[in-house]
C-alpha cells in the first residue's frame, strides 16, 4: 500500500533515514540506504531496485523528472519534507535538493554475479575507502565487467561516498561483500575462471597477460595489498609498466588501467 506522508520537523523518521548517512550498522540493520541525485535513482529504478520511499521538498517547484517519478508509483511511500531537512539528507548546504530515494539493499548472494564463457570480474579485497569501491563500480560498469566482489573486513559498498562514486553504476552492476576467500573459491571451483591479481611486482607486464578467457581480477587493499591467502590462490600476477617518479597506483586506478587493457583484447 503506497501513502503520502509530510515531515516538517526532526522527528524519529527523519533521525532513522539521518542514521543511513553515517552508520553502517543501522544501514545494514536497516536493509536500506540513501541515494541522491538523477542518474543514480533513475538507474536504481530501471534495474528494479525497491525503493522504500521518495523524499521531495515540500513546498517547491519540481522538475518535470521528479514529478514523473513521484507520480509513477515505484515508491512505497511518498514524504514531502521541509527543504531544509532534505538539504540534511541530501548533504547539501544550499537547500537545492528536490529528490532523495531509500532503496533497499539487495542480499548478499554471489548468484546475482553471472559467469558466461566471457566472464570478467573483479575482487576487491578489504578495501578501506568508500571512494575507492565506487570508482572501481564505475570502471567495472564502464568496461564490461559482470560483478564486483569486495572481500573481507572492508569498507561498505553502501556508503553515500560509494554510492555517489559510482555515479549509479552500484545499480547497474551486482556489488557483493563475502567474509572470506573460501566462499568465492567455492563458488569458483569448477567454472574454469583463472584469478589474476595486479601487483607492483608482478612476474607478468600486463599488456603480455592473457585477459581474453574468464578471469577475476584481483585488487588488494589500498595500504598492504592482497592477503596472503588471495596470493596463494592467484594463477598469475601482473604488473603495470609504469614512467615517471611513481612507483605504484592508487587501487581503484590500478584496477581500472587493467579492465580497459581487458577489453581492448577482447575486443
């Protein structure tokens, strides 16, 4: 049953949708999380993402998008809320927000990942920036990728700076968080994908790596790199050549040089 509520004040519904913003407990607690802005809510909406409600300024002139959107029913629930407090939850300073969506989070299952015969994933293993994780959404949407895995005590995928990182890409690209390597190991085991992990000193360069069959690629934390465990497991690793006084890149664009050099050889 849909219905329409006003908020003018920071009641009890307004502080648990504020909680979404920073406190990764009750996000998750809660099944839900905060998404801003056009394209992100207009993805979430055409890849079936339930959206729990639509929050709209009360009050204010809507653009035509919001107004279709509010009138086309995808929403359980419809507040109209104060300006101000919508700018609160939209992060922003200048009250200009008109649009805030709460969309229900999607379990955390690796089935959502498809595994064709051209498969193309990749694994973030116990990344620590939000930003990061969005980013690499971005690139793996941008490239081809079927799925992001991100493993281990990790940041969370939905974080709003993930979130607004990905530019949307979080809802057109399956994002699974797994407690451990032998859960994708299980999940790998006969499918005949081969793990490749970017390293600074890797024994392959990478534009002599063959990324054209299923493969995994495999990006280590920010700070120490890839586990041990995921060392161990990896059938190749490979390096990026790289000039200039940097020695290393950041994950998320370590990841990305590798996904573009994945798709031009398979293309």
């Amino acid at each position: 049953m849909r219905t329409n509520q006003r908020i003018t004040s920071r009641n009890a519904r307004f502080q648990q949708w504020q909680a979404l913003l920073t406190n990764r407990t009750k996000r998750h607690r809660a099944g839900e999380f905060l998404v801003q802005g056009v394209r992100p809510i207009t993805l979430a909406v055409e890849h079936g993402w339930p959206v729990r409600a639509l929050l709209y300024a009360d009050g204010r002139r809507l653009s035509d998008w919001a107004r279709e959107l509010l009138a086309s029913g995808v929403a359980d629930e419809r507040v109209a809320m104060a300006p101000a407090l919508l700018a609160e939850l939209s992060e922003r300073e200048d009250a200009d927000a008109e649009l805030t969506a709460v969309v229900a989070m999607p379990d955390d299952d690796l089935s959502r990942i498809p595994v064709p015969d051209d498969f193309l994933g990749v694994l973030f293993d116990r990344p620590t920036s939000p930003g990061n994780i969005g980013s690499l959404l971005r690139s793996a949407d941008a490239f081809g990728a079927h799925g992001l895995i991100v493993t281990g005590h990790a940041a969370d995928v939905y974080d709003p700076k993930s979130v607004r990182a990905s530019t949307g890409s979080l809802f057109a690209l399956p994002a699974v968080r797994v407690p451990s390597p032998r859960t994708v190991t299980d999940w790998l085991h006969g499918s005949g994908v081969r793990t490749i992990a970017t390293d600074e000193h890797g024994t392959t360069d990478l534009f002599d790596a063959d990324l054209t069959g299923p493969v995994l690629l495999l990006v280590g934390n920010e700070t120490s790199g890839l586990a041990a465990t995921w060392r161990d497991h990896c059938d190749q690793t490979v390096r990026i050549p790289m000039q200039g006084t940097a020695t290393s890149l950041n994950a998320a664009n370590a990841a990305t040089a590798t996904l573009y050099e994945a798709l031009r050889q398979r293309r």
